[in-house]
C-alpha cells in the first residue's frame, strides 16, 4: 500500500506590506483632489410662459431687466423703458462696478417708497460668453458692504430670471 502523506498545514501569513503602500499614497492624494472641486449652485427662474407672463404683468406691472448687448449694459424699469445705460469702461468691458452702484441707489429708493422688489430678469445674446453671465448675475444679486468692521454680502435682487434679447436688438 502506498502511504500517502499530508502535507503539515503552515499558518499562513498575510504580507499586507504592499497594500499599506497604496493607502498611505492614496489618501493624500484623494484628500488633495478634494480641495479643487468645488460646486456652486446659482437659482435662477425661468421665463415665465406666455399666459403667466399675462397674469404676472397684470399683477406685478413693473418688472426691472438688464440686457447685455455687446456694447453696453440697459437697465430697464419697468420692462422695456430704459432706465440707464452704462456704455462700455475704459478697458472696454462691460461696466459692472457702475450698475452695481446704481443698482444700490435703486434698491434704496424702491425701499423709500416701499417697494418690495426682489426680482430682476437677464435678457442675454446667445453668443455671450460664460464670465459675462456670470458676472452680471453676482453683480445684480448682492454688492459687499462693511457691517460692524466685518465685510458682508448684501442683497439687491436675488431672485434672478433669464430670457433672450428681442430678435432686433441682438442682431446688433
């Protein structure tokens, strides 16, 4: 008869040495990424339907809009009645920092004559780029004020809808 013999069954030992490795170079690396994204969420309102849009005006008769031609900035109150226009700065780029200052002393008059105007519609070209848009939005939902020797965000108009340029005014 032949004998068969087992083999002595060794404890084995897990060499985890490796594995170790990738975690200590992994975790910082995916605590770095983690700083460079950052997400930012902007609410904004569609415009309204053609029906709501009757409705509203004849609630709320007076909308303020800001179309950004190429050219300039036109502040309108109510819709389609030019209130100011701010032409293009030295640099030759749209002229925020004046809006946002008139837009101050609009907020502070609306609030004189109590007003409870919250709301303001972007009519945009469809070629205008990204920063743009962005810009007019941060420029017309609040300006930086000094509050108690701190720096604070105050709001102008927040609630932000965006639209186009009537057909005749974009193709400018």
């Amino acid at each position: 008869m032949l004998k068969r013999r087992r083999a002595a069954l060794a404890d084995a030992e897990l060499d985890i040495t490796s594995f170790m490795n990738l975690m200590i170079v992994l975790v910082p690396v995916l605590l770095l990424s983690l700083v460079f994204t950052q997400i930012r969420v902007l609410n904004i309102q569609l415009p309204p339907l053609s029906e709501q849009q009757l409705q509203q005006e004849q609630e709320q008769p007076q909308q303020l809009e800001l179309e950004i031609h190429a050219d300039r900035l036109r502040l309108n109150y109510p819709a389609g009645e030019p209130l100011r226009v701010f032409p293009l700065n030295e640099q030759g780029q749209h002229d925020f920092a004046a809006l946002s200052l008139y837009l101050q002393d609009l907020k502070l008059t609306f609030q004189q004559k109590q007003i409870e105007k919250q709301d303001i519609s972007i009519l945009a070209a469809d070629t205008l780029d990204y920063q743009t848009l962005i810009t007019a939005m941060d420029t017309v939902r609040s300006f930086k004020a000094v509050v108690a020797a701190q720096v604070v965000d105050a709001e102008l108009f927040p609630q932000i809808a965006l639209g186009a340029l009537p057909a005749m005014e974009g193709a400018e």
